[in-house]
C-alpha cells in the first residue's frame, strides 16, 4: 500500500490511508477533502473472486486509485470532500453518491 501511496502522492497529491473496513460517508469525504483515500486492506475469499459484499483491496486498486491518479477526478473528489465538512447530515450521503452520477455519465457517454 506504501508503494501505491507514494505513486499517487506524485501524480495528483492523494494518499492512501489504511482502513478496517466500510468507512461511512462523512469520513470518507472528509478525507477527500483533504486528499487521503480510505482503502481496505483485505482480499476477497478464493471461494468467491467474483464477488464482496465489502470492498477489498482489489476493488480499491482497480476501480478508485486509477481515477485519483488523473488531476481532475482528484480536484473534483477534493472539492467534494471540502463541501462535505460542516454539512448537514443530509448533504451527506447525497455529496457520497456523486461518484455514482458521474459514473453513469460516463457509461453513457461511452455507451
């Protein structure tokens, strides 16, 4: 995880910050807002490689840090990070699921 830190650390600022596990949404932005990533530190079971009900470490390496990695995402990840601090709980989760919206516009746009 270090190594994978320090690289994106160089691209774009952002660092990765070892979690536990699920993280909810208020630390999770909150630590966008100052550019630290959450990451799981562990793998899903070999009976099932298709699927976790959590994300694992491969989740966190394939789907998130390749996009901290461009200085756009990571900028717009920030700013929303940023939004979040002092919000009212029901900015929340609503600030947490943009990711989602842009995911789709993306899809679409590719589709």
């Amino acid at each position: 995880m270090e190594d994978i830190s320090n690289f994106l650390r160089s691209r774009t600022g952002f660092r990765l910050r070892p979690s536990p596990g699920l993280v909810d949404f208020r630390d999770y932005l909150a630590g966008l807002a100052f550019r630290v990533f959450q990451a799981t530190q562990y793998i899903r079971h070999h009976s099932s490689p298709q699927y976790t009900p959590e994300p694992d470490i491969c989740h966190e390496y394939l789907g998130h840090v390749p996009l901290f990695c461009d200085p756009e995402f990571a900028q717009f990840s920030q700013e929303i990070g940023l939004a979040s601090l002092g919000a009212p709980d029901e900015w929340i989760e609503k600030l947490g699921n943009v990711r989602f919206g842009l995911t789709r516009s993306i899809t679409l746009r590719v589709c």
